[in-house]
C-alpha cells in the first residue's frame, strides 16, 4: 500500500527543525511521495531546496491569499519561470480567504486570478485555498474556466456541499484533510461520504490539523493514513481501495510527478 500526501508544508519550523526524523516516520507509514507547498513566492529557494534533497518530496510555487498584499507585485512570468524547475509540480497555494482577511479583498481576487492564469498556460494544478469565501470563489473559478481550462483541486475541503458540486461541475479534484477526522465535522463527513472517489485526495496541511487520534500534537505526513482511513470508514471501504484511489488521482492531476510502481501495481 502506498499514499501520498498531496499538501504539506515542510519548510515551517516545526517539521523543518526534525525533517530526517518526520520523513523516516513519513517512510514507515507508507507514504511514498510528498508535495510541500509554497506560501510565499519570495520564500521558494528554501522549498525548493528540501525538494532538490529528496527523491519522493515535490513542491509548489504560488501566494497564500494571507499574503497576497505582500506580493502583489509578483507577476505572472516570474511564477511560469520558477514553475519551469523540475521539482514544481503544482501552482499555489492561492485562492481566497475571509476568515481572517489578512489581504483586502481586492487584491486578493486579483493575485488569485495571476494564479489561474499560470496554471492555465503551465499546465501544472493549482492548489486552490478557499475559506468562507464560496461564493468569489465559484465566481472567480466559472468566469476564469470560461477563458480557458485548467487543472486545479480546492486543498483542505471545509466548504458546503453547494460549492463541492460547483467544482466538480467545473472538472476540478478536491482534498481532504485531517479536520475529516474531527468529533464536530459530521457535515464535513456527510459531504465526504457523497464525493466521487475518482476526483478525490488525501492530505495533512502539515503542520496543521492534525487527525485524531493525535490531536494535540503537531501535524506530519505521516498521519495521512488517518484520514486516509476514516475516509475509507466514511466510504465502506478498504484502506488499500483508498490509497490505490487517490494514488491514480494524483497522477492523472499532477502529471509531473513520476510514477511509483508497487507491488499492486499503484502508479501504473
């Protein structure tokens, strides 16, 4: 069995300061491949770098909507420039977040759309981040699909069902991450429960949100198969259907990563 986690963020200092000991762990779990993602376009040497010394660790490049102020300047051939690295698999995280409104509005929808239109003449999905924010998102997404397709998933699904089944109309993947697991995210569940397997991913938005039964403790790629698991609880499913599910996911989306071939034939 293998899986893969599709979003993390190795570079924070919780998992940077102890990687060798998280990736061993991350090795035992049977997680085979990873992507950290970039927040900050500015920051990318240093993704990139953990990137370039691991086989299994890809990366992104993009702007986080908390600091798309920060970057506004940041133009859309530079992103295509930086995407060009092997190890760039992936675009973002970008989107839109209201929660906390780090960034105005404006420019938010502004650096969010610069991202589309990278992923759309690259190639490469864009890892989309969307909180309390559906409905500009939706928007933002219909308009932009409309000038032209591109690949893309909505990271760390937290949303309605409404927006669930926009996305999937519009051909995107969604990912699900270890707030799945949590005692209070029955809707989130409910809507799991409903979502076709072959449009979905796992994730852990390490060093976040961490799953039960760790909760409390800091998030690592290795508790993937958590969610992995209550995913497969949620589905009647088997761990293995999961991880074989989301495996052919991932390569079908992030065609830049090579394939690994197992045993039971995942990646082929």
């Amino acid at each position: 069995m293998m899986l893969i986690d599709t979003h993390c963020h190795l570079d924070f200092p919780k998992l940077a300061e102890q990687l060798d000991d998280v990736l061993a762990r991350a090795k035992n779990a049977n997680i085979k491949q990873m992507v950290t993602i970039c927040t900050k376009v500015r920051e990318f040497d240093k993704i990139v770098a953990i990137a370039e010394q691991h086989d299994n660790i890809f990366c992104s490049v993009g702007t986080h909507p908390h600091y798309a102020q920060d970057e506004s300047d940041i133009s859309i051939e530079e992103i295509i420039t930086l995407a060009s690295h092997p190890k760039v698999v992936a675009i973002g995280e970008a989107g839109l977040d209201y929660h906390y409104d780090n960034s105005p509005r404006d420019v938010q929808k502004t650096v969010f759309r610069r991202h589309i239109d990278v992923a759309r003449q690259t190639g490469l999905p864009l890892v989309i981040h969307t909180r309390d924010a559906d409905d500009d998102t939706v928007a933002i997404l219909k308009d932009e699909m409309a000038q032209g397709a591109f690949p893309a998933l909505i990271h760390c699904f937290t949303a309605s069902r409404e927006l669930s089944q926009e996305v999937l109309d519009l051909g995107l993947y969604i990912s699900l991450s270890g707030v799945l697991t949590f005692q209070n995210s029955t809707d989130i569940q409910d809507i799991a429960r409903e979502l076709p397997l072959d449009r979905l991913f796992v994730e852990t938005d390490a060093p976040f949100l961490t799953p039960a039964p760790h909760r409390g403790k800091t998030n690592e790629p290795a508790f993937t198969v958590h969610t992995a698991q209550k995913l497969a609880d949620l589905k009647e499913l088997s761990l293995q259907e999961i991880a074989s599910a989301t495996t052919a996911n991932f390569y079908r989306l992030f065609q830049k990563v090579p394939p690994i071939i197992t045993a039971e034939g995942a990646g082929e």
